[in-house]
C-alpha cells in the first residue's frame, strides 16, 4: 500500500538528541527522558531500561547534533508515556534543541483527526457514510457514479491528488494556496483516476474535502469543530489544525531538508487542512493514543468504525481505515501512519495487543519514518514478536520505456496549449535539444525536455511524466492528454500563441 505522503515528496522534487542520561560529546544535551521516566512511573508504567534507551538513541545518532534537525520521539505502554526525548535542533539559526515538548506540523497523520470529526458526526447522525459527496459540495463534477463520503475516507473515490495537479499548473508548495484554491481545482476536473470503490489510491483531495464537509456540516471549521470534539476533550493543549500560515505558532519546529553538506529551509506556506495541517506534540499524541483503549471521545462505536475497512467494488481488500492503515508486523497487529509535509515527517504505529505505541516528530525531510518505528518495536516489545517478516520477493524490474524515437520531431507538435482541468495552466511546447526531442515550457517551474518514445508519444522519466499529442502525422496537434504520477487522462487543448 503506498504510504502517505512519500509519492507526493518524489513528484514534487521531481519537478520544480536532546538526552538527560548519556549523551556523547557534541551532541545537544537530551531533553525529557527522565521526565518521562519519572511521569510513567507516577502512572504505574515501569520506564525502559537503560539498555534500551541507549539502543533508541543509536537509531537517531545521524539526527543528534546541533547542527542538524532532528526528532521528537515517544513510546507509549499502558497508559503512560514511558520513554520521551529530542534528539537535534528545532531551529538550525539559533541552536534551538529539540525537546518533546516541541511543536510539528505532522503531514498526513492529520487524516486520522479528519476522519475521526467525520466519525464522530456520522455517530450523531449528521452525516452517513452513503452520502453523496454533492450534497455538501455540490459544485464538484458530476461523474455518473456517485462519490460517497466513505469513498473519500478510504481513498478510494478516483478523485486526482491535489498535490499531482498543482505541480502540473506550475504552483509552487510555497504559493500560500487556500481549501477555496483546492475546491476550485477539484471542481475543475473532468475525469476520475477510476470508478468509485474500484479501487485504492491515496488521494490527499478526498480528506481535504472531508474537512470541508465538516464546515459545512457544523458550520465550524475543521480547526474549530476538532478542537471542541476532541482536543479540548482529551486535554490536547498543544494541538490544532493550523489553517492560517501567517500565524505564530510558538515552540514549532522549523523543517529542513539536505542541502548539500549542510540543510535548507523547507517549509510550506499554504493553509490547507484536513489531507494535513495538525501541529501537535508527542505529549498530546499519547493522550489521543490512550483514547483508542479509553474511548473518553466518542465511545465503543466510535473506535470500531475509526478501524473499519471496506473491501473494493470487486470484492478485494482495502486496509486503510479512517486515517489508520491497518496491518502486520512480525504477527502483531499495528495500526499506523505517516507524514510528510515540506521537511516535516512523523509517524505513529500503535500495537493494540500490547498497549504499546511508538511516535517520531522530525523537522528532517530525511528522517526514516517508515522504519525507525518498527526498529523501536524490536527493542521495546521484544520476546512477544514472532520470527522477523520474510525478506519481499524481488519482483523484477518494471518495464521501462523504449529508447527514444530517434528521428525528427514534427513540428506539428509544437504549438501553446491550455488545460481547463488546470483553470486555465498553459504549456508552451517547442523543439527539444535534440531533433527527436521536445522542451516543455511552463509559465513558473522548470523546463522539461520530452523524448519521443512512439509516433506522437513523449515522456520525461525523471519528472514522472507522458504526453500523447491528438495527431501523429503533420497534422497540427489540436490537444494532448497527460499522465503523471498516479493521475491520468488530464486534457490541454492548442490555443493561439499570445
């Protein structure tokens, strides 16, 4: 199943310890674990061993300097937070060390709040499952097929990703783009990836119109109605969803990304919420943890439909719940997650059967969230375990695309094109480098240089992209139709050079 956020990060970039008992010289000072030690003893948690921490301290040692962005990390059993620490710097100008009761912005672990304010509506009967997504957002596309609210909620509504698109219009993450921005995008689509229910694919799209709906629904903004529901319910006090980027937002870390030998500033400055935009802390974290055993927030009901699954219209399996993907790991079940959002990433994978969870916050673009979490899982669980997952089967190497037609590009190609889908997006397209070869070029980003792989066939492997123009021959082209990443079938139309 493709984990949240990471496909996003590629076709982006495609285009355009803090430690109180043991740290080494050099390395910020840890902070918070034995305050955590001392808290989970106070709640009847025995703290891990010294071993141990020593042996979570080793996996985030790459992340452990001033000089680098790092983590907040946390583990969770019965109740109690028994192990909290930083490891790196908050803010890499002033030498700020992360600690756990620093501030993240958390990408896509957001979706399980998005999804569990949708829940806790459905429980009050504001809402159904079944409902059209058109009755509350009714200027979206009509597509024959109704798209209903659980399609949204277990990504399997065809609905293009945001994120795809507005790299095709040459937005930048940066642009300060609004929900209002995104609803117009959505409304301007034409197509589906796939029928509703046929399958799964991860659309950041159907959790930013879940947040909307809940506005509409409650007359509340998701950050509004997600407060009162269930952070002020459970005692969050550092959480919320954050939908004004201008606002100051204290004790947050600024994220980063590897810049050469050293880091840059990566941070994206836009106010969309519900696919993401939590800012929370590994404390708060354990409180909305505790509440999947406690169920203070919403009750019994609530909790088995926030680990619901529903199969796809053929009868296959879907694993991803509300904003939970559900599975596996060395027979132990897990409920989990992960983000990614600028350089921010962070995880939290739960274990039911042991009352034990494990959570990274980072303001590193390179922190291993999809693995650090299990390698704490084999330190912290331990004998319970069963034999280590078999290694995957190599599968053999995807078909890739033939060499480049060597022969002369018709320049009945060449030509500006316009995209509706796009509100408007025009792609200029000239001769490449190269006879066989075309260059596209976009008002704002990068040019990219398109090879011939069949008559009136283009890709650009490194962008992740395909062009078919409408005619093959010297006829002018009159549109052409685009593939990238996940989405396809998106339409340009020629228009006159201005």
């Amino acid at each position: 199943m493709k984990r949240a956020g990471l496909g996003t990060a590629r076709l982006l970039a495609a285009l355009a310890v803090a430690s109180v008992a043991s740290a080494a010289p050099g390395v910020v000072a840890p902070a918070g674990a034995q305050g955590a030690a001392a808290r989970a003893s106070a709640q009847g948690a025995a703290p891990l061993p010294d071993s141990t921490v020593r042996a979570i301290d080793a996996l985030f040692a790459d992340h452990a300097m001033p000089a680098s962005p790092g983590c907040a990390v946390g583990v969770y059993r019965d109740g109690a937070v028994v192990f909290a620490k930083g490891y790196g710097s908050a803010n890499l100008n002033f030498a700020v060390p992360i600690t756990p009761e620093t501030r993240f912005t958390v990408g896509s672990v957001s979706k399980q709040f998005t999804a569990a304010s949708i829940a806790l509506l459905v429980r009050a009967w504001r809402l159904s499952l079944d409902d059209d997504v058109r009755r509350f957002i009714p200027e979206l596309p009509d597509y024959g097929t109704p798209i209903r609210v659980r399609h949204l909620v277990h990504h399997t509504s065809g609905l293009r990703d945001f994120w795809e698109l507005v790299v095709l219009a040459g937005w930048r993450p940066d642009d300060g783009y609004t929900t209002r921005d995104m609803l117009a995008l959505a409304a301007a689509q034409r197509a589906l990836n796939n029928a509703p229910g046929a399958r799964y694919l991860y659309s950041n799209t159907g959790y930013l119109l879940l947040g909307e709906i809940v506005r509409r629904v409650t007359g509340q903004s998701l950050r509004a109605f997600a407060d009162s529901a269930i952070f002020r319910p459970l005692g969050m006090r550092d959480s919320f969803f954050l939908d004004d980027h201008d606002e100051v937002v204290p004790r947050r870390a600024t994220a980063y990304s590897p810049a050469g030998h050293g880091w840059t500033v990566n941070v994206w400055n836009n106010d969309l919420v519900g696919q993401g935009g939590l800012v929370t802390t590994i404390a708060d974290l354990q409180k909305w943890d505790e509440n999947f055993y406690t169920g203070a927030v919403g009750g019994p009901g609530f909790l088995a439909l926030m680990r619901t699954v529903e199969p796809l219209n053929d009868g296959g399996r879907n694993d991803y719940a509300f904003g939970l993907e559900l599975g596996e790991y060395r027979g132990l079940r897990l409920e989990r997650h992960t983000g990614a959002t600028g350089g921010y990433r962070a995880a939290i994978v739960r274990a039911p059967a042991v009352h034990t969870s494990f959570v990274m916050l980072c303001n590193a673009a390179d922190a291993r969230t999809a693995s650090i979490p299990l390698a704490m899982a084999d330190l912290v669980i331990g004998a319970p375990l069963g034999a280590r997952d078999a290694a995957p089967a190599v599968a053999a190497p995807p078909p890739q695309p033939s060499a480049a037609v060597a022969v002369a590009v018709p320049r009945a190609f060449t030509g500006r094109y316009e995209s509706a889908e796009l509100l408007g997006t025009t792609w200029d397209i000239t001769p490449g480098p190269l006879p066989s070869q075309l260059t596209l070029r976009r008002a704002r980003g990068a040019s990219i240089v398109l090879e011939q792989q069949a008559p009136g066939t283009f890709t650009s492997r490194s962008a992740g992209l395909t062009v078919v123009f409408d005619a093959t021959d010297r006829v002018p082209s009159t549109g052409l139709t685009v593939t990238f990443g996940e989405m396809t079938g998106l339409r340009f139309v020629r228009v006159a050079s201005r």
